[in-house]
C-alpha cells in the first residue's frame, strides 16, 4: 500500500471543514452524501466517494443529534468509509461502513466533549461582559471554531494515516464468509438511522401516517418525492384548507411594519452572523454566545454606555437553544424590542416562552422532512454513480433553508412580536404537525426504500423445496423489513444505546448469512 500521509492530511483538513459547516452555516457539507464524495474526489476516486457516501447517507439518513439522541457522527462516518473503500479497493457499503464504525463513534465522544469545554468560551463572554466589552465576546466566539476543526482533522487523519493500513492488513485475511455478513448487515443499518428518528416522532396519534408512507412504496412503488407530495396534500386538507375556506383572518388589519435603527444592510448582516450557529454551542447555555454574536449589530446602534451594553450582553448569555434555521425570527423580533423596550424584563420571558415550539417546528420541518427528503434524493442519484447526486441534495436543501433564515429575520425585525403572536396562536402548532405527517410518510416510504431484508429459507415439500419469501410477500410486501424496524423502535425507546443496537445489526446480518437464514 502507498504511504497514506498524503490522503490523511487532506482528509483531515476535508473534516474540518465539515465540521464547521455542521457548527457554522449548515449548508449540510457535513452530511456522509456530500463529505464521502468530498472525500473520494480528494482521493481520486469521485466513483467510490459517490456510491459509498450515498450508501452511508441511505444507511444514516436521518441521524441527527436532536431530542437527546446521541448517534454515530455521520461526517466521519461518511469520510472514514470513503477512505476505506477507495484505499483499500472496495465499494461495498457494509464493509466499508463497519470499518469507518470506531471513527464515527470516536467523533461522536470528541463532540460531546468539545461541546462541554466550550463552557470555558462561555464564561470568558461572561467576564467580557461584566466590562461591557462586545469585541472580547466577539473574539471568543469566532475562536471557539478551532476547537471543532482541531477535534475532527485530528480523528480524521489518525483514522486514515495508521488506521488504513492496520485495517488493509486485517482484510486480507478476513474469511469470506465474513465479509458477505457485513455485506448483508449494511442492508439493515438504515433501520436503525430511521427507527433513531420514528423514536423521536412518531405517537399513537400519528403512526398511521408512517404506515401510509410504507405502503406507497411498498405495494405502489412510490419513490420518495411522490410520497413526499401526498403528504403535503394531506398535510394541506387537514391543518390549513378549512381556514382558508373560511377567509381566516382575511378581515384583519395588516400588520404596521416596525421601522427602527436597524438598516436592511444591518440586518443581512445580522443574517450571516447567525451562519455561526454552534461554533461555541456548550453543555451549560446551549446557543447563548451565537446569539449576542449576532445582537452585537443591533447592540452598537442602540446602547451607548458601558452600563447599556454590559446589561445587554448578560441579558443575552442566558441559556438559548432554537433550531439554527429558524432562530433568525427570534433574533430580529428581539432586536426589535431592545430598540423600543424601556423595561428588558419582557424580553427575557420572550425568548423563553418562544424557545420550545420554535424548536419542536425546526427539528419536525428541518430534520425530520427537509434534510431526509432532499438528500434521500441525491443520495440515489450519487449510488448509481451520478455525480449530480451531491449537487441536487445541496440545492433542493439550501432554496429552502437560506431564505427561510434570510426572510426569518427581516419578518421577525419588522413585524415583531405579532409575528411570534401569530405563530403561537395556532399556525405554530399547524406547521409542526404539517411537516410530522410529511416527514412520517417519507420516513415510511424511506424504510422500503433503504432497508434490504429478506431470507432464503425453503420449506422442504417431498422432493421438492419451497422458499418462504415469496408467501411472506404475498401477507405483505417488505413485511420482514417492516418488523425489523419496529424491533429496533422497541429496544430505542426501552433506553438501548443506539451504538448498541447498531453492534446487534451488524452480528446478526453476519450470522444469519452465516448460518443461511439471510
């Protein structure tokens, strides 16, 4: 094997740069679909990085580390595999995802605990705010980046610098038998990425949406998009037809828009500021530091003294958590009423009672529909080898999430608070429930789509054998699949860690192709 310095170091760098889109603008570089195929094209081998990273994508689809879940770091995952496949001279998804395992796993502990040192950044913005310095917490916050790229090149380049070889060697002398097992275990890992999501998601009110989903794909065929669009449909006719009907809120007022301090040149810039999302996200206070980062613009018009500032800047260093992509409403609404506001107190109840359900809406329209539904998409192109695949992941996700950050902004500066009013007063709930029963059906669709289980048992009839597959088939197609993932729900939401569910998948697709029953 040639010496792997040279692929280490740009793999290194390659995950650094992931790891800062994932902390930083999300634009969803940081997805195994778009860092895989960085990789591979890093590498040489665009091919491999294409079919290997939209493997592990279809295999990952929905892992995300929401609701306390605390899954395998995908953007390693997605790099290691890559790195795998083309050193080592394999495109196998299973193979070359089981290898790339103990990096991911490691990058999943380094995020845990660069996000727990970040507390240190959070108490030094503290200090800078006891003296009203803005600039200090500035400074500290942009700083807090090189942590994340620091964690990840190094993991990376020790992944690929001492861990290729070591691994090239232990697959020369892997039995077949072995390596066919992992080949069948890839097939069952998206069964863990989406059941990871159902366990977040889905209720006894909702299940049936998931099932609708499944049987599109599984009885009609239905790509993705399809189902995607059914949903809306219904997601359509149930929360939003009746009220439009009606002429809901046709005889109201529009709104005064709030005209302050604030240039529209301020608030774009406030706009990319907010692409600094997690860069000091910490264990204690969550997003605090992105937020005075971002009010920093707003602050320098409105406040003049120290006093002025220093209260501000501690006012905004209270715990904070909204879904990155929607958090721009909460800022330019509050950037709005610090301008007009005599009394903050208001301000702080603000944030606070606005947090949750902001949340619970971008985690259900972001993570559970948007992401999943567009790179499900590029990520079947990218396993055929297309390399549009990546491309039209990273466009049908950004037309939407940019300017939802953008207008997000702008909406919440000049309309204010009644624009929060508004979303609290139902359409909130309506859009989070819209996008559940979206992101359900595709995640339904997903399962048949992603998840490849079926057996070669037969039945001995005399002389002759029968094979039980076709019969489970004709009870209901992609049954076993089916049941599969509802086994893997079960042991998620009885507290099994999700590391140990996927070891299981793995043992048991390599001994049931052993021992003939998959």
């Amino acid at each position: 094997m040639e010496s792997t310095l040279g692929p280490a170091i740009l793999l290194g760098i390659w995950a650094g740069i992931c790891v800062m889109d994932m902390v930083g603008p999300q634009f969803m570089l940081w997805r195994p679909l778009i860092s895989g195929a960085g990789a591979g094209l890093l590498l040489g081998d665009l091919q491999t990085g294409l079919i290997i990273g939209g493997g592990v994508e279809l295999t990952w689809l929905v892992l995300v580390n929401i609701g306390g879940a605390a899954p395998p770091d995908v953007t390693m995952g997605g790099i290691v595999a890559v790195a795998v496949g083309v050193l080592t001279g394999t495109q196998d998804v299973g193979v070359a995802l089981a290898a790339a395992l103990p990096a991911a796993l490691v990058a999943q502990q380094a995020w845990s605990l660069v996000f727990m040192l970040n507390t240190f950044w959070i108490h030094r913005q503290d200090a800078a705010a006891e003296r009203g310095d803005l600039k200090a917490a500035e400074r500290i916050h942009l700083g807090a980046f090189g942590m994340w790229f620091i964690a990840y090149f190094l993991i990376a380049f020790a992944s690929v610098y001492w861990g290729i070889p070591a691994l090239q060697s232990l697959m020369d002398n892997l039995p077949p038998w072995l390596l066919s097992g992992l080949a069948v275990a890839g097939g069952l890992l998206p069964a863990l990425g989406i059941s990871l999501l159902l366990s977040q998601f889905l209720t006894k009110i909702n299940w049936p949406y998931f099932l609708i989903g499944f049987i599109l794909a599984a009885y009609l065929n239905m790509p993705t998009i399809g189902t995607a669009l059914i949903g809306a449909g219904i997601a359509f006719l149930l929360y939003f037809a009746v009220d439009l009907a009606k002429g809901a809120g046709a005889a109201a007022a529009p709104a005064k828009a709030h005209e302050g301090v604030l240039t529209k040149g301020d608030r774009f810039r406030m706009f990319l500021r907010a692409w600094t999302a997690i860069s000091d996200g910490n264990a204690e206070r969550h997003l605090a530091g992105t937020f005075l980062y971002v009010m920093a613009i707003p602050f320098r018009k409105i406040f003049k003294t120290k006093e002025e500032m220093a209260a501000a800047m501690k006012r905004h260093l209270l715990f904070y958590n909204v879904q990155p992509t929607l958090t721009t409403m909460v800022m330019g609404s509050v950037a709005a009423m610090e301008e007009r506001m005599e009394d903050k107190e208001p301000i702080i109840a603000y944030k606070a009672g606005v947090m949750g359900p902001l949340a619970g809406v971008g985690d259900s329209l972001i993570w559970l529909t948007l992401m999943p539904l567009t790179f499900a998409i590029g990520a079947g192109l990218a396993t055929a080898g297309n390399p549009m695949g990546p491309i039209v992941a990273l466009v049908l996700f950004n037309i939407v999430n940019i300017p939802l950050k953008y207008y997000g902004m702008e909406l919440g500066y000049t309309q204010g608070i009644r624009l929060m009013e508004q979303l609290r007063g139902g359409l909130m709930d309506k859009i989070s429930k819209g996008a559940t029963l979206i992101g359900l059906m595709v995640m339904g669709t997903a399962l048949v789509r992603t998840v490849s289980l079926t057996t070669p048992i037969s039945i001995r009839l005399g002389e002759d054998s029968m094979p039980i597959q076709p019969a489970i088939d004709a009870i209901m197609p992609k049954l076993l699949t089916l049941l599969l993932a509802l086994v893997v729900l079960w042991a998620l939401r009885k507290k099994v860690n999700p590391v140990v569910v996927l070891l299981l998948l793995l043992v048991f697709g390599v001994a049931g192709k052993a021992i003939g029953i998959l």
